[in-house]
C-alpha cells in the first residue's frame, strides 16, 4: 500500500488509474488537475493541468486506443478533454454546455467510440463523442430535475458474454445510468430514431440524493448497478437480463456514501463513505452481500 | 444564479419541505395587489423546475383565506401527511389549519420544529409566542408572560440542534432565547444596542450561533453572534443599503447565507468569512422574504413586492443563454432593460460543500484500488492498494506457482491424486506423475498393470485348438482397442494372405486395414502369457511358456528374437526332444554346444574319420590335442582288440594329429620293431645291427621331425620320474649309443639332452660324451681326444675327454685353445691362439706333471699346424713354446683356451679352472685359467692360463713382467705371456697375449692389461669382461674374442672363446696393437713394439691377472674356475640355465643393470668389466660346467644375500 499525501493544496475529489494502471489522475478544489507515474511504491508526477476556474469534481481517462487521453468535469460546468503529446498534456477540447457544476463525467466502453457521457447540477446529462474527423457531436437532455449528479455507462457487450464484438456492432449496446439529486436512479438507452437517449427504467429507492452509480463490467452473466446516497445506504440493482426487472438490494452504511465502483473483473464493489472510509463488498451466491474488507485510514 | 422561475404574486411563500418544488404561497399582508382585490389565498405551485423556464406558472391549489398572510410555514412532514402542512401565520391571529385562535393579535412569524414536526412555535405581537402541539391542538402554551414584553416578535427560529430551543426578535432589540422544554427564557440579547431585529437565523450547525438582520435602514447590517459571548457580534456583514428583512441560512453550507432587505437586492453572504458572494439582479421593490430550497439548496427564492417571487439557480455557468433569451425579447425596452440589467451573470463562485466529494475510491487494473480522502483541512491522502480479491484463488495460484518454481511437480501429482475426487481424476494425475519418471513407457506398462512376473509356463497343455493370434502387424500398438475378427481363423488361405501382408508392415499413415484382435478371448491361457510376454519385451519368458507347451517351432522363432540366452534354452531342449531323432542331430547338439567329448567317445569307430574331421572344424586348440588322443586310444584299444593294423594307423594319425608324442611313440616303436622284423627278413648284405641301427634311425628321425613340426615341448624332462616318454627315451638313448659309437658324440649329446635329466641310463652316458667331447684347452688328455679336438672344438668343446683329470674344466672351448699361440716359444704363432696354445704348451711342458704334458705333446702336436686357426691344436702349440720358453710359466695347465678373455679376461674368475689345469705344470698352466681368480685353486697356473690365454699373445706381458700386482701372477707366467700373446695375437691385441703368455707371468697381466690399456677397454671387457665374475666365461669370452679380434690373430682362433677372450681382448687391441709384435716376442719381449708397451699395459695387469687369478681367484665372484671349456651352447645363451640355478642369472644380471646405469663415467670400464665376467659366469651357468655344485650353491647364497640386503 502506498500512501500518497498532500498531493494538491485543497480537498481532493477524484483519483482514477488509467488503463495500464500506470498513470494516476488526480483532481482537486484547487482546480487542478494532477498527473503522475505509478511504479510499485514510487509516484512521480508528471504534469499538472490547469484549466478549470473551479474545483475540478471528476476525471476519467479514455481507452488508450484513442490515445492518452483525459476527461475532466468541474465545478465551474465545463467538461474538458486532455491530450497527452509528446510527454505533455494539452487540452484537446473544451465543452460548456451546462450551466451549473458538471459532477460527473464518465467514459463509454471504448467499443462503441470515443464518446463522453457529463451529469451537471442543472439537472441535464451531455453525451459528446469525438468524430473521426476530430469534430463533437453533442447530445444534451434533462436527467434529473434539480441535479444530476453522476453517470455511469453499462458494457459495450451484452451481459453474459466474454468475448466482445470489434467496434460497434448491432451487439453493442449504448445505455447509461444516471443518479440525481431527485433521489432517483435513472437508466438511459440510445434511441436511434430519436438520436437520442431516452429513459429506460427508473430506479427509485433513495430517500436523499443519489451521489454516484456505477455500472459493474460484465464477466457474471447479471448486470449490476451500484448506487450510492447521501441516505447512507448503497443500492445494489440487479437484472439477469438487460431490460428485465431490476431487484435491488439495500446495503446500509454508516455514513452518507459518496463513491462506488466495482473491480474490473466485475465481482467486488468498493464504497467510499463520508467518514473517509473504504469497504469492499462482495456478493455470496446465495445473492447476499458481505463486506469483505476495508481499507484502512 | 440563473432565474428559474418566477411566481406573479406577492405573497409571502414557503418552499415544500420535500424533494418536490412546490411553493406555497399566500397573499402578503400588507400588500396590495395592483388589482387591489381582496383575494386572500394559500396557493400552491409547482415549480416544475424541469420544464420550460418561460412558462407561466399557475397555482396548482388555491384555497382561500380570510386574511392575509403574513407568514407561511410548511412543514411537518410526518408518515401521516407525506406532503406535510401549511400553516399560515394570519393578519387575524390565526393560524391556519384549522382555525385556531390563541393569539389576540397578527401572528408575524410561525415554523415548524426541525425536529418534531407537529410542534408549530408562533409569534405575535404583543410578544405572544404560543407553542403549538398539531396532534393536540389544545394544548398550547404561551412561552413567557404578557407582562413581561411589549414588544412584538417579528421573527422566529428553531435551533437545528437543539430541539427545544428556539429564539425570538423583535423591534424591540432584544433577542430572547427560550427553552421550550423548562418552558422559560434562557437568553436574552441586545441586539447591539437594541437594534430591531426582523430576521433572525440560526447557524445549521453550531447551536450557539446565530445570524440577526437589522432593518434599520440607518445601519443595514447583518450581525453574526456567537452566544457564547453574547456582549458583541462575531461579525458584521454590511452591504445592504437599506434595512434587512430576510434571512436564510443554507442548511446544506453554512457558508451560504441570503438576505435580502429594503434595498431590493438580494445578497449572497459567506457569513463565516464576511465575503459577499454575490447578488440576485436587483428588483423593483422590497425584498421581504428569501429562503433557500431545503432540499436543494442551489435553488433559492426570493419574493419581493414588485409583485414576484422569483426562484433561482445558485449558478449560472452559462449566463448568455438566458440572458440573450431575455434581452432579445425585451431589447428596446428600457424598463425590461433596467429591470433585467442584472439578469446578472451571478454565479457563485465558491463551490457550495453539497458537492464536494470527500471521498471516494476507484479500481485499477491489476487489483489495484486508488482511495482519497480529505481528512482535514488542507490534508489530503490518495492511497493506491492491491486488492486480493478472492483468496482462495490466490492461495491456490501462489501454492501452484511455487510449486514449479521447485520444480516439485511430482509432489502436486501426488496431492492431487491424494485428493481426487472422481477415479478418473486420480488416475490421470497418476498417469501425469508417471510422465515425469524418465522411464515413461515403463511407468505406463506398470501403470497399466503388465508385469512380467504374472507370466509362468503352465504345465504343458495340449495345444489348444483354437489358432494363434500373432501379435503381428500392429497398426495402433499399445491399443488393445483394435477389436476385430480373429484374423486368424480356421481359413488357412487367408493365413498366407495375412503373412503375405505381413511383409506390408502398417505404418503410421497407414489405417486400420488389417484389422484383428489381440485377444480373441478364445485364446488358452498359455497364448495370453505369451502374448503378454511379448507386449513387454520378455522374450525369455514367452520362450518358457512355448517350451512348455511344446510349441516347438514358435519358441525357436521366439528365441532368435530374444537372444543367447533363450537360444540356448530352446536349443537344449529341442535336442532333448530330438533325442531320438536322426543322429546328425546329436552331432549338432554336440558341436553347438561345444562338446565333442560326447561324440568322440560315443561315436562308432567306423565313422572316425568323420569323428576325427569333426574335430579338425571344430574343436579348439586346447581341446584338439585330448580329443584326438581320445579317439586314438579308442582305436588303439580297438586294434589291440582287433589286431587290425589299418585302426593302429589311424590311431597313430589321430595321435600325430593331436601331438601326442607319448602315444605315438608307442606306435612308431611298435613300428619299429616291426619293420626291423622286416628288414630282417629281407635279407641283405646288413648286419642285424645296421638293421636295427637304420630302423633306429628311421624311427628318431621321424620323431625328430615331428618334435620339430610341432615344436614339442618335452615337459617332462625336469621330472624325476614317471617320464610319459619313457619309451623314447629309451631309444634315445639307445640311439645316443649308436651315433656315439660312430664318433658323432656331438649328435648323442644332443640327443641325450632331450632325455630328463634324471634319467638314469643318460646321464652316465651324458657324462661320458661330455666328457668326450670337452675342449682339449685345459685337457691334454688323449691325444685322440685330441684328435677329436679341433672338431669339436669349435663347439667350443675343446678337449673332450681331455681333461679326464677331474672336473670338467670347462673345457675351454675350443676357441680358446687355439688362441693360445703360445707363441712366445713360436714366433711363428701369428695366431694368438696358437700363441695361447703355446702357451699351454710352453706351460704344459713345465708342468707335464699336471698332466698336461698330455698338453705339451698336444702343443707340440700341434703346434706347427696350428698356425692358424687351429685351436685345439693350438692350445698345444702354444703351449710348447711357451712352455719351453716360460719354464715358469704356470702351468696352465689347463690350457684349454680357457679364459681365453685374455686380456680381456684379466678380471675373470678363472674359468673353469680345471683343477686339472692346477697340476700345474706351474708354468703352463696359467693360461688354462682364464679365470683368474676361479682356479686360484688352480694355483697361480692357473691364472697363468688365464693370462693364458696365452695365445693371446700376451706380449708385452712378460716383458712386462709388470703385470699389475692384482693378480699375483706367477712370474712365470709373465715372460711368457708377452711371447705367447704377442705371437698369438699377433694381429690383434697382443694384449690379450699378456694373457696368454701370462701363463707364466704374462698370463696374468695379459689377461689384465687388456683391459687397463685403451684397447684393453674394448676387449677386455668382452672377454674378460665378465671376467671377475667368472662364471661360465669359457663361453663368452671365446664369442667375444671372436667378435673381436676382427683381425684374429688367428682367425679361428677366436673361434674358442674362452681363451680367447683373452685372445680376443688383445683382438681389440689389435687394431691397436700390431699385429705380431709379440711375434717374437719372447726375443724381443720388451722391444717390440710399440705394442709392447700398450700391450705390456694392458698386459700388465693381465698379466698380473693371470697372476692374481691364480691368485686371488679374483675379487668377484669366483665364479666358475676352469676354463672355459667348450661351452655347450653358444656364448650368450642363457636358456639353458637350470632352473634351480636361475636365480643367480637373474639377480646378478638385474644388479648389473642397476649399476650399468648409476655408475659414473669414470667406472665404465670397470662396469663393463664386471659385466663380460658376469656373461662369463652366466655362459658357464648355462652350459652347466665350470660350476661345480657346491660353488653354485655359494653362488646362489651369495647372490640371493645379497639380495636381501
């Protein structure tokens, strides 16, 4: 375990590890963005991005296919592309399209293209995809009525494959959850005829607002949702099939939970909480979820 | 803050206290519409945040009221009222919900508890504060007294901590804590000087703090107060222009307040820094109420009594939309314009704390887990971990993996096949824990149960009938998968189709064409032994099995795959099957099994020539010889049984074949007889004896041959008795008798050789032909020996029967005498020998008592014709002169050319000194005595002889005289040598002549002056080399002198040896010495020549040898006295050493050696010297004369003493 500290000069809000899990991005209140080389015990930062007028909420990096490449959302609502180019990170592009804080930005499998999905307090979520041709194209839509607060896109394949299908492929799915402020958890399929998203199912289950989702990579042939709220509880959803009913499992915390994610292999769920802890979940086969570990402070 | 909303009211609002965006409001009091009508109603609106911003909003509800409002509150929302309830506060004092009726005047200000939402505090005036319970509306109470304010509240707070606190302001100025539950007043506060207070707030975190507004338009300010110090503000917001008359505290980030107030401005504060965030665009008239969203608190509303309420967005990332929106619709109006001057672009800046994450934690690749935290302010932690997921599979993986890093694979086979739970599982890991052996085919055999052991010939069963299968052509062969029909079944046809496509071997390409089982099932227990034998290997095995079935032809194929062994097997018991069979068969088992015994003593006589050629293939050498004798003793006794001449001839030619001498002997003397019988008969001029004589001679000249065809080895002729031969020797010696009584003794001897030794009735006769044939040299026997002389001296034999007189002096051969030119009396004796002879002769008259007067004659005899080459004759020669001219000369006696090492010889042990020789004729004799120091018994004579050798014309010896003190040479001798030698030698070496002459003197020196001189190196060695060893020089010294003498002093004189090493030394010498110089010696003893003195050196001391010898029989070994009598075998010849005597050959010989190759240059002569009188001895060993027995047995202490030290 390699503890890192003091990396920016205000709270930091986001960390993600990059595809190889070399690269460590980190963003922060005081509107930075950091960059560093992982080695075992050793951290050396490579850069730091600046750009944001505002506290940077979130960070995620792109499938290295496309490059090195680095999304970024902030509170002063604008969602930001980074470039790596020989050795230095640029800003590629730049969205405004909201009018409040960004809270979440979140890269779709690398299978269906460099697109870009952005949840923003003024309750709209933006999905951008970067064009062959280097252009945007930019779909926005309500999600959530006074806020959206997080976003997450389910995998390209269909649940229960291994094998995934080159580039998109009729199989290939385009569907996202999203969490608000309106306590509900939403889920979003891409409507061609509309060219557009459209709400698939609607999640309800929180009593406060819906921090963050998270949509578990696909290995076990069910689909899985994590959410998180600031009610205290964790909401594990799940599906045996993509659009069938979603039953869903009430994971109780001591403190408002802020964070979820799964492993990459789709089977443990890490939670973060208010009270700066970490604990990791995993489900039993009777379908139970125990708590497997925590993360010590 | 971007405008969200907009309600055309003026009313005083509350927001609905849950997630929805409902407003209720109701019409302000205090108000009027610009309708002025008179409606007073609760309305609710639903903001529908989500849709169209533009639109118009119309109250959902309406519901009227009697009076207007000038508060509302919404709250308490309980699981009975999900939506909560409204409570107005009411110009008439009411509060509505149900009417109730307690305050006497308006109620300003009423809320719900945060935390009991059906307690309802309101205020009044008149400084009413009823605490209201909704679930028992009776029960109210008033908190405080009516007295004791005047005042009326104005506004009112809950504490959001403290459940039962709850604080009241008027325009009284002071701020009144109560205590609900005690149901009294804790705190009073002066609003900074008894400022009006019209809002009032509490922090939504810190229970002690509180926030007041003063509407004074004189101090717009907004007072922060910590309780705790309750004497002054914490802080002092000031920014209003004009009196504050709301407030509210973002509950979700105290760091956000709103106020707005008469200035119609609505600010945004950061009450704990003092900063001013930002402001609302400026309305048109007092702002009199704003509230922050409960729920979500970046909306906000304000209403203000330009008749709107106006609901807002904290942000406004993105202010052209709305404002664009805005100002295009309105671009010319002015007042729009003013209005919306500041459709501002106010977005707050600071982020509000509801979005700010404090934690979280993602997953990487690789089990990696990144988690930040902000655990303080300005601290903050990113911690990357591993995750191990699921430990089972790790502990599985890592256990695994060091596995094979050990390479410990084996272990994990077993484990897992300890722990399998299926069969199949075990087996497999069984089998892959078989891999890892190196033998894996024979782990897989084991594996699959096939052990050799299993398989025993069962008794002999009657062959089945059923076919064989023949584990022939197999296409797949360890699969016993391949299950067809029995190839072989009853069609025989298809059998030889089979066979025939035998020959197609399937290989690995080639499928399945030939179908047929291995196991048929059918098959008797034998076939499946031995088939199972086959799939192993065990071919030994397989054979058993088929012997035992008596499955004759297949365990023969079987054999000759599975090698020696089970050939032999199958070979003894076919033959024992066979037994009856036809008798070539026995003939082959016999000879494969290598056993011809069987058939050459069973098999029929008739057939011994096939029995003998059988043995003629096959038999070995070794075993040849008995098996032919075998079958001849078969036949034999079948001709004696049978008398049939024709089975004795073929008995004897098996015997001839197998080397039997002994058995063919009896035959061939059977033979003999009969054919003697026939000559006999055939009457011819022959005398019986002649007869006898020539079937004699035909029979030992066929044995002859054949001892020489098969170079037999007579093994027995060391043996005492019990001679296989017995019978040949018999006619050998018969035979010897024959031949030696026609003179050829040489011939007898040979053949009395052959007999053992033992043998009674030969060794008289040996002895009598030895004795016979001994040189004359030292012997001056009878004449006629004499006569036999010069023909047997060559043979180095000189005076056979010479030397009657005791021992045998070695007869010194022949050589020797001859070279004893006795010359100093002969100036004629160009040969040394004859000088040598002379000498003896010369000697032998002086000492005719020594019998050698036998020797005078002899030299006299022969002296004339001994000019050359005449040894024997010479020897006698020599000796006469040299006996008239060295009266002293020793007596060499026996002459016999002796030591004929002559000079060479100085150091020899006086060969053979006969004792004849002794008698000594004093002067004579010297030079018999080759050996210096053998006869010293001999007396000085001897040694004379020895220097005797005078032919070696010892020259200068006498002159000498000098003779080198080592051999106190008789003085005769000296004189005389130098004569003797020198004419002797003549040519060569007049040295050597010391030793001839020596005889007398001389004799001596010159058998050691050879050697001191130059020359004497050379020869001296060779005859005398071995001279003090004396052994058997006779022989040596004679071959030396031969070798040496290139220019023989008299030619042939060398031919003796002995004496002529002596001879011989002055041979060497001779090149050196001229040749005669001693020629006349005995005149011109000093003068001639030059040799003189060499010689006389070299002869000095053989002289004086010859001198010592008799003296001092010599330093080494006194070998073997007596001359050197005709050596039997050739100088050099060591195989016939008698065994017992070998020793002494072979350690001597080996010491020579040893010292050959240490002694320093310095020492070479006297090494070599040491040496030719060690071959002196080891002639004379050899030719087993000279050596008596008992110095042999000295010798032989001597030599192995020494030995041992």
């Amino acid at each position: 375990m390699t503890q890192l500290s003091n990396l920016h000069e205000d709270m930091i809000h986001d960390c993600a590890l990059d595809y190889y899990g070399k690269r460590l991005a980190t963003c922060s209140s005081d509107k930075t963005i950091k960059i560093f080389e992982i080695d075992g015990q050793n951290h050396r930062l490579i850069e730091t991005l600046r750009g944001h007028d505002g506290p940077v909420w979130q960070v995620s990096w792109a499938h290295p296919k496309f490059g090195n490449i680095l999304a970024s959302a902030s509170y002063d609502g604008k969602v930001l592309i980074w470039r790596e180019q020989q050795g230095q990170f640029v800003k590629l592009a730049e969205h405004a399209n909201h009018h409040a804080s960004v809270n979440a930005v979140h890269w779709a499998p690398h299978e269906l293209g460099a697109i870009l999905a952005a949840a923003s307090s003024d309750g709209k979520v933006s999905v951008m995809e970067l064009k062959d041709d280097g252009s945007w194209d930019t779909k926005i839509f309500s999600a959530h009525t006074i806020g959206c607060n997080a976003v997450s896109w389910a995998p390209a394949t269909q649940a229960g494959s291994l094998v995934s299908t080159s580039g998109v492929s009729s199989n290939a799915v385009r569907r996202f959850v999203t969490g608000g402020s309106d306590n509900l958890v939403k889920i979003w399929t891409y409507n061609p005829e509309l060219g557009t998203y459209t709400v698939d199912t609607t999640l309800d289950g929180h009593t406060d607002w819906v921090r963050d989702v998270a949509w578990a990579p696909s290995i076990l042939p069910k689909s899985y949702i994590a959410s998180a709220s600031q009610d205290k509880s964790v909401i594990i959803w799940t599906a045996d099939s993509p659009n069938g009913p979603w039953n869903k499992k009430v994971l109780q915390m001591d403190a408002v939970v802020w964070r979820v994610s799964w492993s990459l292999s789709g089977n443990v769920l890490a939670v973060s909480g208010g009270d700066n802890k970490v604990t990791l979940w995993k489900e039993t086969l009777k379908g139970e979820w125990e708590k497997v570990s925590s993360v010590e402070e | 803050m971007a405008k969200v909303r907009d309600i055309q009211r003026t009313a005083a609002f509350a927001w609905a206290p849950d997630a929805s965006s409902f407003i209720a409001t109701g019409t302000q009091a205090g108000a009027v519409s610009a309708d002025f009508s008179d409606n007073t109603q609760l309305e609710l609106w639903d903001l529908d945040l989500a849709g169209d911003p533009q639109a118009e909003l119309s109250p959902i509800t309406a519901v009227n009221t009697d009076s207007r409002f000038y508060d509302i509150a919404w709250g308490g929302v309980t699981k009975e009222r999900p939506r909560g309830i409204i409570a107005g506060g009411l110009e008439n004092g009411n509060a509505l919900i149900s009417q109730t009726k307690e305050h006497n005047g308006a109620i300003k200000a009423l809320q719900f508890n945060h935390f009991s939402p059906n307690i309802l505090a309101t205020a009044g005036v008149q400084g009413e504060l009823h605490i209201w319970n909704l679930e028992n509306m009776q029960n109210t109470f008033r908190l405080g007294n009516k007295a004791a304010r005047a005042d009326d509240f104005d506004c009112l707070d809950w504490n959001k901590k403290v459940p039962h606190i709850v604080v009241t302001g008027g325009n009284g100025g002071f701020l009144t804590v109560w205590d609900v539950k005690q149901k009294r007043e804790s705190l009073t506060l002066n609003n900074w000087g008894r400022k009006p207070a019209s809002a009032v707030v509490w922090h939504p975190e810190q229970q002690t703090k509180l926030i007041t507004a003063v509407p004074d338009d004189n101090e717009p300010v907004i007072l922060v107060w910590d309780l705790k110090n309750s004497n002054a503000p914490e802080r002092i917001l000031r920014g209003h222009n004009g009196g504050v008359l709301s407030l509210s505290w973002c509950k979700q980030d105290p760091d956000l307040l709103l106020s707005c107030g008469k200035d119609n401005r609505t600010i945004c504060w950061n009450p704990n820094t003092g900063e001013m965030l930002g402001e609302f665009p400026v309305v048109t008239n007092w702002t009199f109420k704003t509230s922050f969203n409960p729920r979500n608190p970046s909306y906000s509303a304000t209403s203000s009594y330009d008749g709107k309420i106006v609901v807002r967005s904290l942000q406004n990332t993105n202010p052209t939309t709305t404002a664009d929106a805005s100002q295009s619709a309105d671009a010319d109006d002015f007042f729009s314009q003013a209005s919306n001057a500041q459709a501002s672009s106010f977005t707050l800046k600071q982020s509000p704390r509801w979005l700010k994450r404090p934690a979280g934690a993602t997953f990487g690749f690789g089990g990696k887990l990144v988690s930040f935290s902000n655990p303080g302010a300005k601290q903050n932690i990113v911690k990357l971990s591993t995750v191990n997921l699921d430990s089972g599979v790790t502990a599985a993986t890592e256990h695994f993996e060091k596995a094979v890093q050990e390479g410990n694979l084996v272990s994990i086979c077993d484990e897992k096949a300890e722990n399998a739970k299926t069969d199949e599982e075990k087996s497999e890991w069984k089998l892959l824990r078989a891999l890892f052996e190196n033998d894996t085919k024979a782990k897989v055999i084991e594996y699959l149960g096939f052990k050799a052991e299993d398989i025993t010939p069962a008794e002999p069963a009657t062959p089945s009938e059923e076919k064989e299968v023949d584990a022939g052509a197999v296409d797949d062969a360890a699969s016993k998968s391949h299950r067809l029909s029995t190839f072989f079944g009853a069609a025989g046809d298809d059998s030889d189709n089979f066979l025939a496509d035998l020959s197609i071997q399937s290989s690995q390409t080639a499928r399945t064409n030939n179908p047929f089982k291995i196991y048929t099932g059918e098959e008797s227990d034998a076939e499946r032994d031995i088939t199972k034998a086959l799939v192993l290997g065990r071919f030994d095995k397989a054979v058993d099995v088929a012997l035992a079935e008596d499955r004759m032809t297949d365990a023969l194929m079987l054999a000759i795959c599975g090698g020696e062994k089970c050939i032999e097997r199958v070979k003894a018991a076919y033959f024992t099957k066979m037994a009856k069979g036809p008798n070539y068969l026995r003939l082959l088992a016999s000879i494969t099994g290598k056993n011809l015994w069987d058939v050459v003593h069973n098999a029929d006589l008739s057939n011994w020539q096939e029995v003998m050629v059988a043995l003629c293939t096959y038999a070995e050498d070794k075993e040849f010889g008995d098996l032919c004798e075998t079958l001849g003793d078969r036949l034999e006794e079948e001709y004696r049984l049978d008398d049939n001449k024709e089975l004795r001839r073929h008995a004897s030619l098996c015997y001839l074949a197998g080397s039997k001498l002994h058995k063919v002997i009896n035959i061939w003397i059977t033979e003999l007889h009969e054919s003697e019988q026939a000559g006999l008969q055939e009457s011819s001029d022959d005398s019986t004896f002649s007869v006898h004589a020539r079937s004699l001679q035909q029979f030992i000249e066929k044995v002859t041959v054949f001892r020489q065809a098969t170079k037999f080895v007579d093994e027995d002729k060391n043996a005492p008795s019990g001679w296989k031969l017995s019978a040949l020797y018999e006619k050998y010696n018969e035979y010897a008798d024959v031949v030696a009584a026609h003179g050829q003794l040489s011939i007898a001897e040979k053949y009395l050789d052959l007999l053992p030794k033992d043998y009674p009735a030969a060794s008289a006769a040996r002895e009598r032909i030895r004795q016979a044939t001994q040189k004359v040299s030292t012997s001056t026997t009878t004449a006629q020996a004499r006569k036999t002389h010069p023909l047997t001296q060559p043979y180095g034999r000189a005076p056979v029967g010479v030397p009657a007189p005791g021992p045998q002096i070695p007869s010194q051969t022949g050589p020797y005498q001859p070279i004893q030119p006795v010359q100093p009396t002969q100036p004629t004796q160009p040969t040394p020998a004859q000088n040598s002879y002379q000498h003896r002769q010369s000697y032998a008259p002086p000492n005719p008592s020594q019998g050698y007067s036998s020797a005078s004659p002899y030299a006299q005899n022969t002296m004339q014709p001994q000019t050359s080459g005449n040894y024997g004759a010479y020897n006698k020669v020599g000796y006469t002169p040299g006996i008239s001219a060295q009266p002293t000369r020793p007596p060499f006696v026996p002459p016999p050319p002796k030591p004929s090492t002559g000079t060479a010889n100085w150091n020899d042990t006086p060969e053979v000194v006969r004792p004849q020789r002794r008698p000594p004729s004093a002067a004579p004799v010297p030079s018999t005595s080759p050996f210096p120091g053998a006869p010293p018994a001999q007396s000085p004579q001897q040694t004379a002889p020895w220097g005797a050798p005078p032919p070696k014309a010892t020259p200068p010896p006498p002159p000498k005289g000098a003779l080198p003190p080592n051999r106190a040479q008789s003085p005769a001798i000296k004189p005389q040598s130098p004569g003797f030698s020198a004419p002797s030698y003549g040519a060569p070496p007049t040295q050597p002549n010391p030793y001839a002459p020596p005889p007398q003197a001389p004799p001596a020196t010159g058998r050691y002056t050879p050697q001191p001189t130059a020359p004497a190196i050379g020869s001296p060695a060779s005859p005398g080399a071995t001279r003090p060893l004396g052994q058997g020089i006779p022989p040596p010294p004679q071959g030396t002198f031969a070798g040496r003498t290139g220019p023989p002093p008299s030619g042939p004189q060398y031919a003796p040896p002995p004496q002529f090493n002596q001879a011989s030394a002055p041979s060497p010498y001779a090149p050196v010495v001229a040749p005669n110089p001693y020629a006349p010696p005995p005149t011109a003893q000093g003068a001639p020549n030059p040799y003189a003195p060499p010689p006389p050196g070299p002869h000095a001391p053989p002289m004086a040898r010859p001198g010592s010898q008799q003296a001092a029989a010599p330093p080494p070994k006194p070998a073997t006295p007596p001359p050197p009598p005709q050596p039997k075998h050739p100088k050099g010849d060591r195989t016939h050493i008698p065994s017992q005597y070998m020793p002494i050959f072979e350690i001597l010989s080996s010491e020579m050696e040893k010292v050959k190759a240490r002694a320093p240059p310095a020492f070479a002569r006297q090494v070599q010297d040491t040496e030719k009188r060690l071959n002196i001895l080891f002639d004379h060993l050899n030719n087993e004369e000279v050596l008596s027995e008992g110095t042999l047995e000295q010798m032989m202490t001597l030599s192995r003493g020494k030995l041992m030290t």
